[in-house]
C-alpha cells in the first residue's frame, strides 16, 4: 500500500521530464476498442431489423478475422487456409444439427471449437513441426492447398450436400428457447467477440506475446535465445484454429446454411482482405478491416454489384503498396502496434527503491 | 485394350496441359522467386483473347498466336508498374499478385457477363489410329506442349538472353556490375512467364470453354507442381507438373474422383514435407 503511494508520487515528480513525457504518449489504441465497443452495443438499437442480421454477420466474421490476424500478424504465419477450420466447424455443426438433433448451444458452439482446435492442431503440426523448420512460402501454399481440397471434397461429397451445401439448419437453442436471427443473436456474437478478444489481447501482451513478437521481427535470434519458434507458431496456429471453428460454428447456425465455398479458397482470401485493410498485428486492426469491407460491399453491392470486386481489388494494391500496416496505422503509431512488455517505468522505479 | 489406350492418351494429353501452364509460373518462381497469383488470370487474358479474336469473326489460330504476346506485353507493363516492388517480400508478393490477380478475373467476368462462351478448335476432328480415335487438337496440345518445353530449355540454356537471365538469377549484385541490365532481365522474365500463361490460355480455352474462374481452377495445381518439382531449376517445376498432372488424371480411374483429387493434394504435401527442395534440387536449368 505504502509503495504504492510512493510510486504514484514518484510518477507525479517524474511527470516534469521531457524522457518521460516521450516514453508515455497517447494511447490510442483503447480509445479505438472504446469506440467500437459502444457502436457495436448501440448498432441493433438503431438500425432497422434486416441491418441488425447484417451486423451480426459482421461481428461474426470479425471474430474470424481476430483468428488470421493472430495467425498472421502475431506469429507471421501466412495461413491462406483459414477458412478449412471455419468452414469444417460449419459443416460438423450443420451434421450436428440435421442428423443428430443436437442444437443446444452448450453442446454446438465446444464442439465447433473443437473441430476447429482438432484440425489445426493436425495441420499445424504437419506443416509446421518437424526437423527442418518449413519455409513461410511451403506453410502458405500448404494451407491453401488444404482448404481447396477441402473445398473439392464439399462440393463432390453427397453426404455433405454436394455444391448446395446443408441448407436449413434448425436454429441453436438454449433449453426451449430458440436463437433466431435478431438482437438476441448480435448480442451473444458480440459477447463472444468481446471475451474471444480480451483473450487474444490478453495472449499477445503476455510474456507469450513477447516471444511471438520477437519471433515475428526475428526469428532465428528467438531460436538462439533458446526458444523453440517451431512450437510457438503451432501453438498460436492451433489457438487461431479453434477461434476460427467457433467463428464458424456461430456463422453456420447464423446463416442456417452451409456451402462448400465457405471451407474453401474464396472465404479463405476474404478473411486476408478484412485484416490487410484494417491493419495485421493490431486485432482491433482486423475487426475495423471486417467491419469497413463488408459495409462497403453491403453499400455498394446494390448498385455496382459487378465493379465492387475489381475496387476491392483496387483498394487491396493500393493499401499493399501505400500502408502495408493497414487503415489503422493512419491514426495508431508503431510504438503501440508493438505494444509494451515488462515492467513500466513505475514499476522499475518501485522495484529499485 | 481400347480403353487403356483412351486413358493413357487422357493421361498424356492433361499432363500436358498442367505441364503448359505450369511453366510460366515456374520460370517466374524459379527465377524470380515470386509465387505469382496472378499467373491464373493471365491464363485467363490468354483465352479471353483468343474469344475476342474469334468473336470478332478472324480464324481461332490468329487469335491463339496473338495472345502470347498481348499477355507478355501486359506482363511486361505489370512487372514495370507493380511486380518490382514486391521482390524483398515473397509473402507481400503473393498478396499483391492476387489483387492484381482478382482485378483482372473480375473485369474479364464484367466482360463476359460471367457466361460460358466456347470457342471452337482450330482443327477439328479426331485422328483414327486403327480402332482408337484421339482427339486431333488435345494432340496437337501434347505436341505444342513438348516443342515449347524445349524451346524454353534452349532459350534459358543455350542463348545469351538465358545466360543473362541465369546470372541475374544467380548474383544480382555482380550481374548488375558485370554491365547486365537486371531491372530489364527482371522484366523480360516476367513477360516470359506470362507469354507462356497466355499461351497456355489461348491453347486450353475450346477444350474447357471460357468462364471468369478459368485461370484459378490451375493455379493451385501448378503451385503445388512447382513445388513438388522444386523452385530453382527450369527443369524441376516440369518435372513436377508431369508427376501431378498425370496423378490428377490417372487417379479418378483407380478411385473415386472426389477422393482422387484430395489424395493428389495430400500425396503432393506430404512428398514436399518429407523432401522440401523437391524432385530436382539446386538452381540450374
């Protein structure tokens, strides 16, 4: 308690240095997940009926987003092959559902999870895990490989549907009472972005997230600090992998409908889009990417539904060539991108006296 | 011993195909280093001019030798304006590529208004071999297949334009003091590569008809072939491209052919996994 006083007074005096004003500036980056916290909580109370169903899609497919970006912008794992674990978990909660009666929430969103962990732990393994560390080209090719097949065993697979995919999925339910499209589904899909995000915010700014940083800026001197970059990267790939799978098991029961483009290539390059617009290695970065692609395909797909995609692609260069760090760096320094570790300047200061 | 034949010929003539397209894209890899994603959409632009040649009422053939060239020259403009800024980053290459890749598969399925068009072979009908009939332009495909193949490995081998090539490829920094131009061989390979795609393109569009998503149906097929072959060498991503496009297709006749594509793709991965510098090791051509 005593030394607690005694920081703060310290900090109140240190307060006149201009070394700790520099060491201290702004934070942005909570008033960014302020915000989007308060406009997601406000969006089903203003918008119209058919916007709130939009919006959830938005929130799930946020939630996917969260998993690339921790993939791909925390452990640089090119994983062009997110949406096998998406979509899988789709399709065994879709089977859950049509052929085993199973719906309930407490059994449907584990399993999905489950699903999504299972798969990456297989793939990630494979791809990852062996003698000689796998080169970043055979890891993204290898997992697009793997979404395209499971892409070609959807759609030539009877069991699962073929090309028309499971449609009519019976909704998720929670004892007698049914998740139909509405606030009520926003609201759960925004609760579990939200905890889904203080996890993975939490991840990456824990001492684990060190070492994904620096296995991020430099590989080879984190293997010669002693850590084994190999099963960092797994382990991080299989966390993005059960993300992903409870992203997808909420998207299936949320569109009542799975299809085979859902494993495959085309959403697996969708979810890249979303987290190179709104910035890689933010998570709020990805989130703002989701939200700012799908609200302008949503806008502009009424009236220039055949250009959109040729923009998007457009916008896609220009953002590669111009901000490789995506939207947010306009407004979000380095500094905070990489985030803080260790003890504060206070703490030190505590520690030592 | 008829249907033997039949599918040894099937076998052949797809393994061409693969070989074809895979080409360009591993000449790109090997020499370049960068896993183009818009090497599909090149194919594509390949077909589409040949449609556009032929819609237009000239001779299918005039628009198949016009299309090499037209995709090399928009190839050549790519690498000039985009491509050279993604050489430090294989993975920012891979992303850029497929934006550009995207653009031009979106504005040919504007162009198209996202319909199968066909166009019809330039030479027709079957060739009688006693009681097998083989049809006269898949053959010619096999036989297009092998002469650029080889032309390819004189052109990289023998001339002093591969020699260059080689060098820069090899040694940049001492290819560029040795008075070597290497933004220009850079450029020059690039078009290469998308020539190939383009022709590759104008050969395959009547045996597969023309539609926006033409070019993506290849492209991780030929990335997987590159790799098994091994990026580095001409010869390897050829190699590899024969190995998997003779899979692909002798596959679906032993087992199901839903099961047989995925199997290409595993048996391929794990091959890689197992023996990353694939079937030909090292940079030589």
């Amino acid at each position: 308690m005593n030394a607690n006083i005694g920081g703060e007074a310290d900090a109140m005096m240190a307060a006149g240095e201009p070394a700790e004003r520099a060491g201290l500036p702004r934070k942005i980056l909570p008033i960014i997940e302020g915000l989007l916290l308060i406009a997601a909580s406000v969006v089903p109370l203003v918008l119209a009926d058919y916007l709130t169903v939009f919006a959830t899609r938005v929130v799930i497919l946020a939630l996917f987003a969260l998993s690339f970006d921790l993939v791909w912008g925390y452990a640089g794992i090119m994983s062009f092959g997110q949406a096998l674990f998406f979509g899988s978990a789709g399709y065994g909660v879709a089977l859950l559902a049509r052929d085993l009666d199973i719906t309930s929430i407490l059994v449907v969103l584990p399993i999905g999870t489950l699903i999504g962990l299972a798969l990456a732990i297989l793939l990630g393994g494979f791809l990852l895990l062996g003698r000689q560390p796998s080169s970043v080209i055979f890891v993204a090719l290898g997992t697009l490989t793997g979404a395209y097949a499971a892409d070609r065993l959807g759609r030539g697979w009877y069991y699962l549907g073929g090309q028309n995919g499971i449609a009519s999925i019976s909704p998720m339910t929670f004892g007698s009472y049914e998740f139909a499209e509405g606030p009520v589904y926003y609201y759960l899909a925004l609760g579990l972005l939200v905890i889904v995000y203080l996890f993975c915010r939490f991840l990456v700014r824990s001492q684990f997230g060190l070492a994904l940083a620096g296995l991020r800026e430099n590989e080879q001197r984190i293997a010669f600090f002693g850590y084994k970059a190999q099963h960092l990267k797994a382990i991080v790939f299989t966390v993005g992998g059960a993300i992903a799978g409870l992203a997808g098991s909420l998207y299936a029961f949320h569109e009542v409908f799975v299809w085979p483009d859902m494993v495959g290539v085309v959403v697996s390059t969708q979810v890249v889009l979303y987290v190179l617009f709104g910035g890689s290695g933010t998570l709020a970065g990805a989130v703002v990417g989701t939200a700012i692609v799908e609200g302008l395909s949503f806008w502009l797909s009424d009236n220039y539904r055949n250009i959109w995609p040729i923009i998007l692609g457009v916008l896609l260069l220009l953002v590669i060539l111009f901000r490789p760090l995506g939207l947010i760096s306009f407004v979000l320094g380095e500094r905070e991108r990489v985030g803080r570790f260790g003890l504060t300047s206070k703490e030190k200061r505590n520690a030592a006296s | 011993m008829a249907n033997a034949f039949v599918a040894l010929f099937e076998i052949l003539s797809f393994g061409a195909i693969i070989v074809l397209i895979v080409l360009g894209l591993g000449i790109i890899a090997s020499m370049m280093g960068i896993f183009n994603f818009a090497q599909g959409e090149f194919v594509l632009l390949g077909a589409y001019i040949t449609y556009l040649g032929h819609s237009r009422g000239l001779p299918v053939w005039i628009g198949m030798a016009v299309a090499p060239f037209l995709v090399g020259l928009v190839g050549f403009v790519l690498e000039g304006l985009l491509i050279r800024r993604f050489y430090a980053a294989p993975i920012v290459a891979m992303l850029g590529t497929y934006a550009l890749g995207l653009i031009i598969r979106e504005t040919v399925r504007g162009l198209t208004g996202g319909l199968y068009l066909t166009v019809p072979e330039p030479i027709g009908g079957s060739i009688d071999l006693g009681t097998f009939h083989i049809s006269a332009w898949r053959f010619t495909i096999v036989v297009i297949t092998i002469l650029v193949m080889g032309a390819c490995h004189v052109l990289l081998s023998r001339t002093s334009f591969g020699l260059r090539v080689r060098a820069t490829l090899e040694n940049p920094a001492l290819a560029r003091a040795s008075g070597i131009s290497t933004p220009l061989i850079y450029g020059a390979t690039f078009a290469f590569g998308a020539a190939l795609a383009g022709l590759a393109g104008a050969l395959i569009v009547p045996v597969f008809t023309l539609f926006a998503d033409l070019g993506i149906r290849f492209l991780i097929q030929g990335f997987v072939a590159v790799m098994v072959g091994g990026v580095g060498s001409f010869i390897g991503p050829v190699m590899g491209a024969g190995v998997i496009g003779a899979l692909s297709a002798a596959l679906p006749w032993a087992i199901t052919p839903v099961l047989a594509d995925v199997f290409v793709f595993v048996l391929a991965i794990a091959f890689i996994k197992i023996r990353p510098q694939g079937l030909i090791a090292g940079k030589r051509v």
